[in-house]
C-alpha cells in the first residue's frame, strides 16, 4: 500500500514539481491571465507537433529520439528552397513539406539503420549521429548551397556568393498556418482593438465578458495537432503499432514470433523523422525567421525536456504527458523571468532556469529510468525465487 | 489426424547424430511419434537433449555446424528443417523453459502475438496489412477459446505481469494451441516452475490436449510427473537412446539408474580413497539412523541456515546444510537448480540472504571482501570471466588477491606507500607452477595465453596462496581434458589431506563428486533433496536429482 502510494508520487514526481514552481511564479510575475493563455496557446500550437513526433520511437522501445534533430534539419532545407524560390502562404509550406519529406526519410532510415547495430545505447547514439548529420546539413547550407545547389536569391545568400546566410526570414510564410483560421476569444472591450490591428474579420469569435484583452487562437494549427492525435490513436490500434509495442517491451521474444524487428524499428524512425521535419517548418512557420545554424539544435533538447516534464519516461509516452509537458514547461519559460526580476530584481535567472532545467531533467529521466529498470529487474529475480525462501 | 497416410507416424526419427567439432553429442537416436502420444524424454544434463530438440527445430546452430546425421519424417514424408520457422509450419510447436511472454500485454496479445485478427481496410491495399488495425473482439474470443482448451480459468483481458507463475506458462502452451496446425508439442521442463496444484492442472490439460489428437513430448526431471503423465518413456544418456518403453513397465526408481547409468558395479570406486580426515561419523552425517552417532565435538567449518541467492539461473531458495572441518564437501545436481548460486551466494557475488556461520561466527554476506578475509577462497566456475585476468602474467594472476585482500607481496608502509614485490610475487608463481605442474613459459606468460586446464591449474594456485580455511571451488573440471582433470582432483585432495582445508566442490558430474568428496548434497529446485554419503549408490543420487524426495531416497535404501 504504502508502496503504491509510492509508486504514483515517484511516477508522477516531475509534474507535480513544476506545478508547485507554476504555482509560486505566476503571482510573482504579475501578467495577467490572458497574456499567459495567449502566450501558452502560442507555444502550443508552435511545439506540440515536434513533441508528438516523439512519441513513436519510445512506443517501440528505442527511447527519446535525439535523432529528431535530423527531420528537422530536413524540414529547414525544405524551408530554404521555397524561399529561395518565393513560394509563400499554404502552397509554400507544403512545398517545404513535399521537399523535406523525401530527405527525411532517407535520414530516417540512416539513423534506424545505425541505430539498429547499436541496441540497447539508442538515445546516446541517435544524440551523437545529431552531431554527425549536423556537419552534413553545415557543409550543404554553408559550401553547397548558392555554388552546386542553385540558390539564386541574394537576400539568402552570403555576401561572398555562395553559402545561406544565419538568419533567413520566412515572412512570406510567417503565421500562415497559426491565422489561416482566424478565431479569437475577446472580453468586451478587446474586441475593438484587435480589429483595428487586423482589419479583417474574426472566423470564430467568443466572447468572454470577464475576460481582459483579447486571445488569438492558431486554430488552424491547433487543428493540424488534433489529426496528428488522431493518427497517434489511430496507429496504436494498428498491427504495426502493436508490433512495436511488442518490440518495445522484449525485442527477442518479438522476433522469436516473427515479427521483423529491425524493419519495424526502422519504420518507427522514419515515421519520428518525417514527423519532426513537419514540426519544425510548423515551429518556424510562427516563429518567422529561420536561423540557419542553430534553429534545429536546440528542437530535440527542448522537446525531450518537455515531453519527460509532462511525466513521460524513456520507455512510456502519451499525448497528455505532451500537452501537459508543453504547457507546464513553457509556463515556467514565460513567468519565471518575469517572477526572477520580481522578486531578485534579475531577469536573467529565467534564461539561466530554462538550460539548467531542460538538461536536468533530461539527466534526472535517464537516471529515474535505469533505478527502475535495475528495481524490475531485481523484482523478476525475485520471482523466480518464488516466496518461499527468506526476504 | 493425417487422413491420408494413418499408418505412417506422425514424427519418426532415424539414426539422428550429431557431432559439435569431433566431439560426439548424439548418436544413432531413433523413434516414432505417433498421434496424440504423450512421451517422456528424460535424461541427465548433457545427454542430448537439447541438441536433439535443436535438430528437430531446425536451429541455425546444427546447419552452421555442418548439420546432423539422420533423416526425420512427419507423416512419412522426409523432412529437413534448416530454420524453426519450417518446423512451425509443419506443426511441431515448442514451449521454451524461460517465458517468452510480453510482460505488458494482456494474455490475449501474448496468444496472438504476432497472429493478430486484422479488420480489412483499403489503406492494407495501398501499404500492408501491418497498418490495419486489430480486431481486439475476435481476438479476445480465440485467446478464450486456446484457452479454455486447456481447462484453466484465465482471463484473455489479464496482463501478464500481473500473472502468477504458472498461468504464464498456461499463456504459452495457449499460445502454441492457437497455432491452428499444431500437431507434435514439446515441453521442456513446464512444471518447473509451478507449484504442486498448478502442475497437477497442468498434467489434466495436457492429457486432454493429447486426447484431441496432439502429440506430446513431455521433457521434465520429475521423474513422478513423468510416469503419471506419459505413455512411453524415452531415456537418454551420453547421447545416446537407452531405452524406449511403455511408462508402466518402469518405475521411477528404474528410470533414474537408467538416466544415471553406471549400475552399482561402480559403487565400490569412492571407497578406493578413504584418506580424507574425517571421523566414522562424518560419512553419514545426515542420513544415518545410527544410534552409535556421538555428539558433534566440533564447530562445523561452515553452516548454511536458509541460504537464499538470486544467482540468475542458478537461484538457490532455502538451503540449509553443515560441512564438518577438513571435510570435502560436494554440491551436485542439474544445471539451473542452483547449485553453482550457494558457493556464489556465499561468497557474495550474487544477492543473498539467510544465514552463513564460518566456525561458529556469522559471515557477513553480499560482501566478496568479508568472505576472503575471513580466510575463504573462491575458484570461480567463470574461469576466464571471474577466475583471471587474463591479459596479465601469471605471477599477477596467482598473488593477486593475497596482495588485494592479505597485503602480502607489497613492501613499504600499508596505508601510505606501497609497492609490489616483484621478487617474492615471482617467487610464489614459480613454486605452484612446479607444484601443480603448470605448462607455461613461465611466471611472465599472460593467464590468457594457457590452455584451459592449465589456467584451472592457475585458478587453484590462486586459492591456495590464500591459505584458506575454507575453500569453495565451483566445476572444477569444466572444459579441461581426461588427464588435467585427474591432475586437479588430486591436487584438491592433496591440498585436503596436507593442509586439512575444509573444501566445498560444486560440479555437475556426479562420478567427479562421488570420487572426491566425502559426502555429496543434491540441489533440486534451489532445495537440497538430499546429502549422502559419497558411497551411496549412483541411482540413490539420480534419484534425488529427479526430485524424488527424501523419503523415497531412505526407503529404497532399507
């Protein structure tokens, strides 16, 4: 009993901290309620898709996915085509898709295949081959790109001809996603003002009369992520599903019943991989500019943390550990240098909490996840022992 | 079951052989199965069993090894299995002796694992059927249905963790049964793990399932179980078919001399050694009725009160026994019923617990330091694995431990600067290699470099530099050939006799046991069955191993 009881707060441990954290900042912060939603329903709508694609390779046993970094570094090339090409709205985001999907995969089914000769050490492997690919895509984007790879327009390139310059803006794609369904929830006296600043007309408009200000709502995106659950729920109930489930859990009693494991292990990549790419050009999509060398670096770290601040482990993830991930983590993101400089006069404490808690956390799941592992596997030799015999 | 061809049996090996590397494991083994046959197969570990199984399954491991001898049939057809995938095909099923169950998943998904029911859907057409999605209600009804074929009461929506022991093993043997096909079973050591009233459900199901027309091969060392359940009984030993009968034509006390062989002509061979300092009464410490038995005089040199160790595979459970000083004590019994885990408990390698006296005092367990310092040496049965180092010379190998646990072999000052002392370290490595007759080229050859019975050789000598009290030396003859073996029996003999070293020996070969110690202990189950003295008769120990209890044991005697 005792034990249970145990189990649920050491299972549930993470969260419950940062709700505590939440509880303390947000007084301390002072903003205002519609500010924090408008800001939460930002960075939902901005993240959750890059979070989700997570959740497949953890289903089928090969941990977090530190190799998501590649799909995304696939996804901005995809972005830096139809720049340079001027495609914009819908049709360009698509395009970008259409682009890096292929590259994706290709990625995808690299990194399954090397992952595959190295079972049982995935994330630390997936990590480094981040890095490996991450000189790739550098020599492309900075030696390729404008010299082998046509790049004609100036705005992108480097002064010296050839190479893309850091900071590439997205305008012609910015938002376009997150406003394609215009939705808003006003109190009373916002409503006026938010349609002085847009000048159009809202698709859905809730009034909230206690409510302050005005929120916008990324319907359209928040919609996209719906369907990406769906599929999620959907691809659980399938035989592909089930049969990395059955991997995840035992790979040699998977295979001993015929299930292909390294096929299927690598299908489940490919799937995070290709997904990951999506998630970012929807990441940059509402962030509106592309920094070339370092917008995909910090994807995979600030995902992972996320996700395992939503009470997900290395071998369990679910949709609610990702949306309560999203919003406790970047809940603590907007208040607490608001609450820092508050309450120690200190803004920075913010920007100092967010690395300090993403890599501790993620150092804190690896370590929750071996205890646990080495406790089962401590409770089976028990077993086996049966109970007779002293304890 | 086969409508065309009713005579031809369903199974029928011939002159089956095998031979790993020119050493001989199996020879000229033939038999039939027929429908709905219930067969024993047992023997002793080592007498083939596996290797046959293996042949039968088709294991990559025989065709690699360059196949075997002997041709199979199944229904008169000859058959070559070169992957346990074509044997699946042909109906042969196999429920492993470990689980290969998913702990997760419910005992619905483990039955189907992998023969999932699909609901058709277009997106199957576009890609495969691995992205239609399973129909969990028809699934649900064929796990009910495997397993109320056995006539248990398991629930299909059940997790397998949650499970007790033994309805895992009825998820398996269901598990095989919804293999529409399946014809021929084999079932190693399903009982094993069960308790009593499991099992006994168990032997119902299986004799249903052989009634609907199943054969069955039962491969189990419970000898009763065997004879309760089984029609024909087959034995083998060293590799060898000893005999095939009809189960009522024997008793379990025939089948055990039989799996054990080596009739009682042999019984006089542990007398022909009767040097070990013991007292009269030492020899039938345990079993004697004696009412000459005088009170113990002496501390035992080592006492095990309810010894448990989680040893994976080798788990001991409840082990209590005494070893009387300058006794040789010997710990015998099949692989995986835990007697390499006491020695290995003891000493601390593994997690233990229960209680350990060394000379009265109690011994702290799970602390491998503790147990040297308390003047006890190990000879690992992991010779290259815990014995050596193997990349480092002899004279390292032989003084190592003394100078980790002793401090001997260091000059300076203990605790601030000390240094080997090579001299003496070379010194020491040369008087064991005269003395045990070491082939080597001398204390600076790497341990790695030696043949196996010469680092066993190496082993010992680094036992002895400890100078134990009590020493604990698991398979000491593993892999090492006739002649070294003689050599190291003798050389534990000696060392017992010159030194009056208590000496525990843990080995599967029982004739080694019975030719060395004084008296032997028989592990069953993580239990002692039984402690003998080593003159007992051969079939007397068989008949432990088997997991005939005690009182079987002492009546046969009388």
């Amino acid at each position: 009993m005792i034990r249970k009881l145990f189990d649920i707060i050491a299972g549930n441990a993470v969260p419950a901290v940062f709700i505590i954290i939440s509880a303390f900042a947000i007084p301390l912060s002072g903003y205002s309620a519609s500010y924090l939603i408008q800001e939460l329903l930002t960075r939902i709508g901005r993240n959750s898709f890059l979070i989700l694609s997570l959740l497949i390779p953890i289903m089928a046993g090969m941990g977090l996915n530190f190799g998501m970094v590649l799909g995304a570094m696939a996804g901005q090339i995809g972005l830096l085509f139809i720049c340079d090409w001027g495609i914009v709205g819908i049709p360009g985001m698509l395009l970008a898709c259409l682009i890096g999907t292929p590259i994706a995969i290709v990625l995808g089914i690299f990194c399954g295949a090397v992952m595959n000769r190295a079972k049982g050490r995935e994330m630390v492997t997936s990590y480094i081959l981040g890095f490996f690919i991450n000189g790739v895509y550098q020599m492309t984007v900075l030696y390729l790109m404008g010299w082998i790879i046509p790049i004609t327009n100036p705005a992108l390139l480097l002064s010296r001809g050839y190479g893309v310059r850091n900071a590439v803006s997205l305008l012609g794609i910015r938002g376009i996603l997150d406003n394609l369904i215009p939705a808003i929830i006003t109190g009373t006296q916002g409503a006026g003002q938010f349609f002085s600043v847009q000048g159009g007309n809202a698709f859905v408009m809730i009034q909230l009369p206690f409510l302050e200000g005005s929120i916008r709502i990324p319907l359209a995106t928040l919609i996209v992520i719906a369907l990406f659950c769906v599929f999620i729920v959907w691809f659980r109930k399938t035989k592909l599903g089930q049969d990395m489930r059955a991997i995840g859990q035992n790979q040699a009693v998977a295979d001993s019943a015929g299930i292909p494991v390294n096929r299927t292990r690598i299908i489940a990549i490919v799937i995070s991989t290709v997904l990951a790419c999506y998630g970012q050009i929807i990441y940059l999509q509402n962030m509106g500019t592309l920094n070339t060398y370092n917008s995909h670096d910090q994807a995979g770290m600030f995902s992972i943390a996320a996700l395992l601040i939503g009470g997900a482990s290395v071998s369990r993830a679910s949709i609610a550990n990702v949306f309560v991930g999203v919003i406790l983590f970047h809940l603590m993101f907007i208040v607490a240098p608001m609450a820092g400089k508050n309450l120690i006069g200190e803004a920075q404490i913010g920007e100092y909490f967010r690395v300090f808690v993403s890599y501790g956390i993620i150092a804190i799941a690896l370590v929750l996840h071996a205890w646990k592992r080495n406790r089962e596997r401590e409770a089976a030799r028990r077993s086996l022992r049966g109970n007779k015999g002293g304890e | 079951m086969s409508d065309n061809n009713n005579n031809a049996p369903l199974l029928r090996l011939e002159h089956i052989g095998k031979e790993f590397y020119g050493n001989r494991v199996l020879s000229d083994i033939s038999f039939d199965i027929r429908a709905g046959e219930i067969i024993g197969l047992v023997g002793e570990n080592g007498a083939g069993k596996s290797t046959l199984l293996n042949i039968l399954f088709g294991m990559p491991v025989i065709s690699s090894t360059g196949g075997h001898e002997g041709v199979m049939f199944i229904d008169g057809r000859k058959v070559n299995f070169t992957s346990p995938n074509q044997a699946l095909a042909h109906g042969i099923g196999m429920v492993h002796q470990e689980f290969s169950l998913i702990p997760g998943f419910t005992a619905t998904e483990n039955i189907l694992l992998n023969r999932e029911v699909l609901n058709g859907s277009t997106m199957s057409y576009v890609f495969s059927d691995r992205v239609s999605t399973l129909d969990r209600q028809a699934m649900n009804e064929r796990a009910r249905a495997a397993i109320n074929t056995l006539g248990v009461n398991i629930s299909p929506y059940m997790t397998v963790s949650e499970m007790p022991v033994g309805y895992k093993q009825f998820i398996e043997i269901a598990r095989e049964i919804d293999r529409k096909n399946t014809r021929l079973l084999f079932l190693d050591e399903p009982t094993a793990v069960l308790t009593e009233t499991e099992a006994e459900i168990l032997l119902i199901a299986l004799n249903k399932l052989a009634r609907s027309g199943i054969a069955i091969v039962f491969i189990s060392h419970r000898l009763s179980e065997v004879k309760e359940l089984c029609s024909r009984v087959i034995i083998l030993r060293d590799g060898r078919l000893i005999t095939d009968q009809k189960a009522e034509e024997l008793t379990t006390r025939q089948i055990a001399s039989l799996m054990v062989g080596r009739e009682s002509e042999r019984r006089e061979v542990p007398q022909e050694i009767p040097e070990a300092p013991v007292e009269p009464d030492n020899v039938n410490y345990t079993l004697s009725p004696s009412p000459k038995k005088k009170k113990k005089k002496i501390k035992p040199a080592l006492k095990v009160d309810h010894l448990w160790v989680d040893m994976p595979g080798e788990t001991v459970r409840d082990v209590s026994f005494e070893v009387k000083k300058g006794e040789i004590f010997g710990i015998g019994g099949l692989a995986g019923h835990g007697k390499l885990g006491i020695p290995n408990g003891i000493m601390g390698l593994y997690p233990a617990g229960g209680s350990v006296r060394l000379s009265g005092r109690k011994l702290t367990l799970n602390k491998p330091r503790a147990a040297l310092g308390r003047k006890m040496a190990f000879v690992s049965e992991d010779r290259r694995g815990v014995g050596l180092l193997l990349d480092e010379p002899l004279d390292w190998n032989i003084t190592f431990t003394a100078m980790q646990t002793q401090g001997r072999f260091l000059i300076g000052i203990p605790y601030i600067f000390q240094i080997r002392n090579e001299h003496a370290m070379r010194k020491e490595a040369k008087k064991f290699i005269d003395q045990l007759e070491i082939r080597c080229t001398g204390p600076h050859q790497k341990a790695g470099e030696l043949s196996g019975g010469n680092q066993q050789k190496v082993c010992l000598a680094k036992a002895f530099v400890l100078r134990p009290d009590v020493l604990l030396i698991c398979e000491p003859t593993r892999g090492i050939d006739v002649g070294a073996k003689t050599l190291v029996l003798d050389t534990l003999r000696n060392y017992n006799k010159e030194n009056g070293t208590t000496i525990i020996i843990t080995s599967s070969e029982l004739e080694e046991l019975r030719s060395v110690c004084d008296r032997v202990a028989i592990v069953d189950e993580g239990r002692i069955a039984g402690i003998l003295p080593a003159s007992s008769p051969a079939e007397e120990f068989g008949m432990l191993m088997m997991g005939e209890k005690m009182r079987v044991a002492l009546a046969a005697t009388e």
